[in-house]
C-alpha cells in the first residue's frame, strides 16, 4: 500500500489568521521537502478557487516542489478537469514529468466545488457532459502525440502535435470519485485507477461503489491489476489520540460547519464528530497504532486498496502541528503498514 498526504494549502491556521499566504506556501514546501526525505510515498495538492485556499494553481505547487524533492511521486488532489483544457492539464503535467525526472501523476474530477465554473465562463448545467468530454480528449492527448479529436465544449483538433510528451508512458490519470455510483462506472469502463474521496460516514458503505467500479471494468476487458483503488480521507495523527482530537477538532467542525451551511449539512458538533472519528468512521484521527489499525480495517472492508492518502487541511492546522504530524505518519505509520503487507505477500 503506498500512503501519501493530500493538501489544500489552506491560507489561514485555525489560531492566527496574521500568518501570510507567503509564509503559508513556504511551509507547504517544507512539509513537502520533508515527508521526500522521510520515504513517504506520494504527496497531492488539490484544487480550489476560494478564498480560503492556496492552491488554485496545483501544478505551479507541484513543480516548485518537484525542484526541492527526489523520490515522491507529485499528483492532483484532484485536478478540476470538468472546468479545465485538457490540452493545457495535459503539457502542464507533462512538463511537470519532465522537471521531476517522472514522478509526475495527476487525479481528475468534476469538483466538489463549484466555483470554477462560472469563473470559467462554464455552465453547471453541463456539470457531467463536460467531464465526459473532456477525459475523452485527455486519455487521447495522452496516448497520441498528434490528435484528431471533435467535441461540443472545445475547438477540435485536427491532426496537432501536443507538447512536451512526457518521461513517463503513459502518464498516470486516475479518476477521483465521490458517491456517485455512474462516476463510479465510468472509471471502470476506463479501466483507470480509482481516487475515492471518503470525508464522511462510514468508510464501510463504499464497498458496493467499489464493487460497482471493478464489475464495469471486469466486464469492459480490463486486467483486474490496472483496477487499482486508493483512499483520499480526512485525517491527522498525533501522539496521543486525545492530543490528535484536541489539535484536530476546532478547525475541522469550523471548517464543516462553513461548508454545511452552503450544502445544508448540520452544524459540526462534538458528539458528530465522535461518531465519525470512531472505529467506522471515515475519520482517520488519532494516535499511530490507532491510525494503522484503522488503515487496514479500511482496507479490509473495501477488498483491499492500494493507497491510502490524509487530507488534514480540513482543520486549517498551524505549520508546526503539521509537520509533526508528518513525520509520525513518515516515521510510525508507514512502516508498519509496510510491514504489514509484505508478510500478507
């Protein structure tokens, strides 16, 4: 299992809202330059046109990182492709392969957000019809250096090269997916590797989705190997469990609460969020052993994945807490998930 972290590059800290996005940006860097040193896996950078984020620009982070880096894989977290040129997503990422020597990956969605689509000139009434398109004319640019291509949303290609081509091929594109079961389907008829956010419920009510994804890809022709399934989950860890609750909480219930009442969720409280830090709960908050326990008890319960990446932005955490935080998941997290399956290989 490879296990990574996941950041939003949030502007502000949950106590002081005086640290500046420059600051912010830099220790985004930092914690990335270190969780390289430490062996971890994977690092992403998501996408958002917020206020409350940094990372509207995920593949300028990436590139910046990919200079201070040697051996972590870089990827979207996800990249908005619904909103975006797949031309431009496509040599954006092929430069970034380029500059990282091929550790360059990228995960596509539709966004859980939707601010980029009126900022793009896009209408949400075409929320899916997009991304249909546009994955389309995505997995083409990647598997063809010229392209004859035609759709609705984008002038056509009639036959253009597409540069730079990049180090690795093919590129790796996974799908990120929510609970929709047809994104689902569809990411298995791809037959592409399949980024699951979880950020609420229990972890366990995905399996069917999952099952959904494997079953269309099985019955499109496609190897059950290239099937791969990851997990993108809210998550933190301390040295103590009452110390990750504690660090954790504030900012996540305000961020929650913030974002309910756009979606019409309930207020973030305590009690609810007990519930979802509990041992079905699609929370991953708590001391290492907690943490891993949980990983695998995950794992188990949706067929086994094959990543597992935290996302602990949701809490707005100062620059300190998350780099300690990184270094236990570097340190204690991932070697014994490590361990754990090579003696199940």
């Amino acid at each position: 299992m490879q296990v990574g972290i996941d950041s939003f590059a949030a502007a502000h800290d949950n106590t002081n809202l005086s640290v500046s996005t420059v600051e912010r940006l830099q220790g985004l860097m930092e914690q990335i330059e270190l969780a390289d040193q430490l062996g971890l896996d994977i690092f992403g950078i998501g996408e958002h046109h917020r206020k409350e984020y940094l990372d509207s620009a995920p593949t300028v982070i990436l590139a910046a990182a990919a200079a201070r880096t040697k051996r972590i894989r870089l990827t979207s977290a996800v990249t908005v492709l619904s909103a975006a040129d797949p031309v431009r997503v496509f040599q954006e990422f092929a430069t970034l392969d380029l500059l990282s020597k091929g550790r360059a990956e990228m995960v596509v969605g539709r966004g859980s957000f939707v601010e980029a689509f009126p900022l793009f000139g896009l209408s949400l009434q075409d929320y899916d019809l997009l991304f249909e398109e546009k994955i389309d004319l995505l997995l083409k640019l990647r598997e063809n250096e010229y392209v004859h291509w035609s759709g609705n949303y984008r002038p056509k290609l009639s036959g253009q090269g597409v540069y730079p081509r990049p180090l690795q091929n093919p590129l790796p594109v996974w799908i990120g997916v929510g609970g929709t079961p047809e994104s689902f389907i569809r990411a298995g008829n791809l037959g592409l590797p399949l980024m699951v956010a979880i950020i609420g419920g229990k972890t366990h009510q995905f399996r069917p989705l999952i099952d959904l994804y494997k079953e269309a890809g099985r019955r499109a022709g496609h190897p059950l190997d290239k099937l791969k399934v990851g997990i993108h989950s809210l998550g933190y860890v301390g040295e103590t469990t009452d110390e990750a609750i504690e660090d954790f909480f504030p900012g996540y219930a305000h961020t929650m609460t913030e974002i309910g009442k756009e979606r019409g969720w309930p207020r973030m409280t305590r009690e609810r969020f007990y519930a979802q830090q509990g041992p079905e709960g699609a929370l991953v908050v708590g001391d290492p052993t907690e943490v891993i326990e949980k990983i695998i008890r995950h794992s188990k319960a949706l067929g086994e994945i094959s990543r597992f990446t935290f996302m602990m932005n949701p809490s707005a955490l100062t620059h300190d807490k998350l780099i300690r935080s990184t270094k236990l998941i570097c340190t204690k997290v991932l070697p014994a998930l490590r361990q754990h399956y090579d003696q199940k290989d």
